[in-house]
C-alpha cells in the first residue's frame, strides 16, 4: 500500500524513530483506545510486511512498554489486537528478552489467571445416544452449513500461546533426535512388517 511505502522510505531517508516513533507512542495511549488499535494494527501490518523492522522496532523503540500497557486495557478489542500481535513477534529473540524486562510477560500471565483457558469437553462413548448424536451432528454449524464448528480463542488462550512462544527454546537437530536403527527382535518386526507376503 502507499501509506506503508511511505513509511519505509521515511525510515530510509530520516531514521526508525522518526517514521514510526509516533506510532509507537499511541500503543501505550490508553486513555484513546481507538488510537491504539490504530497503532497496533498499522505496526502490525509493517511486522508482517517486513519481518526485519521487527528487531529495530523493539529495540530502537519503546514498543515493549506500549504493549505492556495496551495488553491491561479495559478495552478487549485492544488487547485482543496486543496479543495477536504479540504473537506475530514472540519468536523474536529481542522480544523474548525485552518482554521480560519491562513486564509484558508478568502482564501475560495475569491475563491468563484472569480468564483461563476452558477445561477440554469430557469423553462420551460414541455407542451412547449422546455419542450418537454428537458425532453425527459435529460437522453441522447452528446456521446448518458443513464444517465443524469452531470459536474465537479466548483473551486468555491467547496470551497462553503467546507465554509458550516466548519460553519455547530451539529444537534439538534432527539428526540428534533420530532414534536408533532396530536390532535384534526390533528388527524381525519391522522385516515381518514390510513382508510382501503377509495375509492381514
């Protein structure tokens, strides 16, 4: 889009600060909550476009500490657009340290102490006439149209993917992880198994 060309080349041409320093600002305005949605979703847009501001964007600016205030917000659509934009950065290894530092991940966990994720649907045998009717309805929305019904995640689901992300550590090689070849037993299954002559 123009605007968000317009952006990048007053980046380029006058600094971070002083294209986006403004933005930044109105993350953390809490007494405008319609500004900080603003915000929120114009940097948002500029992370997704350009995952190479995010870096400079924490660290170059006080963004961490705008999204610490926004994610207390009374307003839930304000926070609802702090947690999925703090999604789009959790992998981020500036992030992960600056969220930490200034409390956006104490803020976190308040929101998920706040509203906890709901507890799973309990287990009914399928041969029960619940079971029955539940599996033969699953795939029907109320509007009866095909496909499973699915709902919008919780505040607090949100901020929980968030705090995995944020504490989530790099995987291990996959040649480290590779298990073993077969020996022995092990082995005679897995020839027993790939067998062109078994019956079943």
């Amino acid at each position: 889009p123009d605007g968000m060309k317009v952006l990048f080349e007053c980046a380029d041409t006058k600094g971070e600060v002083a294209a986006f320093g403004a933005l930044v600002s109105y993350v953390g305005a809490s007494q405008h909550p319609s500004l900080q949605s603003i915000a929120i979703d114009v940097l948002g847009s500029v992370c997704a476009a350009a995952p190479q501001s995010q870096t400079w964007l924490v660290e170059g600016l006080p963004l961490c500490e705008g999204l610490t205030i926004a994610a207390a917000s009374s307003s839930r659509d304000v926070c609802k657009a702090t947690l999925e934009f703090c999604s789009l950065l959790a992998n981020g290894e500036a992030f992960k340290a600056t969220a930490k530092k200034v409390g956006l991940e104490a803020q976190l966990r308040l929101i998920v102490e706040r509203e906890p994720p709901p507890p799973p649907a309990a287990a009914v045998p399928k041969n029960s006439l619940t079971g029955v009717l539940s599996a033969a309805f699953s795939g029907i929305s109320p509007a009866l149209g095909r496909g499973p019904i699915q709902r919008e995640p919780t505040l607090g689901e949100l901020a929980a993917a968030v705090l995995r992300r944020l504490q989530a550590t790099a995987m291990p090689s996959t040649s480290a992880s590779c298990p073993p070849p077969p020996t022995g037993a092990l082995q005679d299954l897995e020839a027993l198994l790939n067998s062109p002559c078994k019956t079943w």
